[in-house]
C-alpha cells in the first residue's frame, strides 16, 4: 500500500508543492540527483568513473507537452554528450532517455520522439558512447519498442529497457536476447493494472530471476539492475553457469543507493553502472526511487524534519 501511496504521490501537484517547498528537500534530494546543471553531473561523473565505476546520466524530465520543450531537452543532450567526448570518457559514461522527455505524448508523438530521440543517437556515436531508451508506464511500451527497432537500424548498439514487473517481460526479454543487443532488465516503478503487471513483490521476484536466465543464456549484453542482495547473488550464479566473461554484462544500481556494494562488486572484477539523474524536474524521480525502497520512506521524512 506504501508504494502504491508513492506512485500516486508522484503524479499529486498537490504533494509535489508540499515536498519542493519543504526547507530541507534539495538536501535529502542531493543523496540521490547529481545536481540541476550538466556542470554538476560531470564532476560526479568524473568521480564515479576516477572509482572504477562506468555511469549512465539521465537529464531529469517526462511527459513534455509541448514541441519547443522536447526540442529544448533533445539540445541538452546534444550539449551534455559534447562535453562528454571533450573529457574523453568513451563508453564509461552513456546516456539514458526518457522518449516521453523527447516528445513521445505529443500528436504524432512517436514520430517526434524518434527523430529527437537520433540526434541524441548521432551526438552519442561522436562522443565514442551509447543510448539507453528508458522504459515507462506501461502504455508506452509498445511505442517505445517500436521507437527502438527503428533505432537500431542506424545506432545497432542503442539500449533497451525491461522491467520485470511486466507479466510480457519474459517474452520482451527472449524477443532481445541476440547478439549486440543491450538490455536493461530493471523490476518497474510505475502504476499498472492487473492484467498488465504483477504486483506483489515476490511475483515481480520471480519474473525478474526469469527474465535474467533467459538474457545470461542469450548472446546479447545484460544490464542488471537491481540492489537486491538476492538477485545479485543469482546473477553471479548465472554468469558461472553460462560462462560469461566479467565484460560480457553489467550490474546497474541508482546513485546513492548501496555505494558500498557498487564498490565491492567492481573490486571483485565486476562491471558496475552507476544511474546518475541530474536536473530541475527531480520530483517524480525521487518518489518511484522512494516507492522501489520503502527504508528510503524514512531516512526521507528524518531528513526533512532535521534542522542539522
């Protein structure tokens, strides 16, 4: 009840005046966005990646309504990888985009939101990196993946997103597990009905363990993204069963979420992606982060009520 509370708070104008407002939000905020600018993201950036840590940067924003605003995001992404290949990170540091950001909504959205979506593409391939199409509300999975197959026709080495929490994630997931396919397998933070997703936590689990047998049985490039200690393990387990070499998948995990684990598994030889937001439009982002983690509900609510 907790999550479905927070993911309805997350589309609340009400709520979200109430939690930008709050004095000590952008703090608590801090612990999770890399900041409002593309100069701050780059210093956590460079950090990230100084630990051995590889990055995934994600411009905050969703459900653009009009066309100047998903132009304005498409030339932010433009600008941001720029400065990306200026500091030579190569494919250490890629870029993740929300196609609702980029005009996915708008009349004859999907057009739009693809040929926003290939500039960001083409800027990516100068800068030596790669794109990951960021998975949504249910009812723009089928957008979204037809987005991508057009995608991959030009820019083969674009990313795809999963999640788990869908009851045809299994099929997505066998439909992408080629060779040079990259694919986020994620569990879902987003309201669904029944008939389109699971919604108990033990359900979303087990989906999301087949899921990943069927990608680290498959030829293409799985990103894992979980910090479930659990599922983590199960991954190890699957890499050794499959004989799959420590550069021939990934672990992803939030900014701010269990740094200490990103750091042990790169230790242990592991490739680990570090999700990295930055910008204004933080608010729906921090609520599904609180809705995937309810132990974030409280370190949240202590925070806003400290004066320290």
């Amino acid at each position: 009840m907790l999550r479905q509370a927070l993911l309805a708070a997350s589309r609340s104008s009400g709520v979200r005046r109430v939690v930008e407002t709050a004095p000590y939000s952008r703090s608590v905020v801090r612990r999770f966005v890399a900041g409002e600018t593309a100069a701050d993201v780059l210093t956590t950036t460079d950090r990230l990646v100084s630990d051995g840590l590889l990055v995934t940067i994600d411009h905050l924003g969703e459900d653009t309504v009009e066309a100047v605003q998903a132009k304005a995001i498409t030339a932010e992404y433009e600008r941001l990888l720029e400065r990306l290949a200026e500091a030579g990170y190569g494919p250490r540091a890629e870029v993740s985009v929300k196609l609702t950001a980029l005009g996915q909504l708008l009349d004859d959205g999907e057009r739009t939101a693809l040929e926003n979506a290939r500039r960001v593409c083409a800027a990516a391939r100068q800068a030596n990196t790669t794109v990951t199409l960021d998975m949504e509300d249910h009812t723009t999975v089928d957008s979204t993946l037809r987005i991508l197959k057009e995608l991959r026709q030009d820019f083969p080495d674009t990313g795809a997103v999963i999640q788990a929490y869908l009851r045809r994630a299994e099929e997505y997931c066998a439909d992408l597990a080629h060779e040079g396919s990259r694919v986020r397998l994620c569990k879902g933070a987003y309201n669904a009905p029944d008939s389109v997703a699971f919604t108990g936590k033990d359900a979303v689990d087990r989906s999301y363990v087949r899921c990943m047998r069927v990608l680290m049985a498959g030829r293409g490039y799985p990103m894992l993204a979980t910090h479930d200690p659990r599922l983590i393990e199960i991954a190890g387990a699957l890499a050794v069963l499959n004989e799959r070499a420590s550069d021939s998948f990934e672990y992803q995990m939030l900014y701010g979420i269990r740094p200490n684990e990103q750091r042990r598994l790169t230790e242990l030889g592991g490739q680990v992606r570090v999700y990295l937001p930055y910008g204004q439009e933080w608010y729906g982002y921090l609520m599904r982060r609180l809705a995937e983690r309810p132990a974030n509900v409280g370190f949240f609510l202590r925070s806003l009520a400290s004066r320290s």
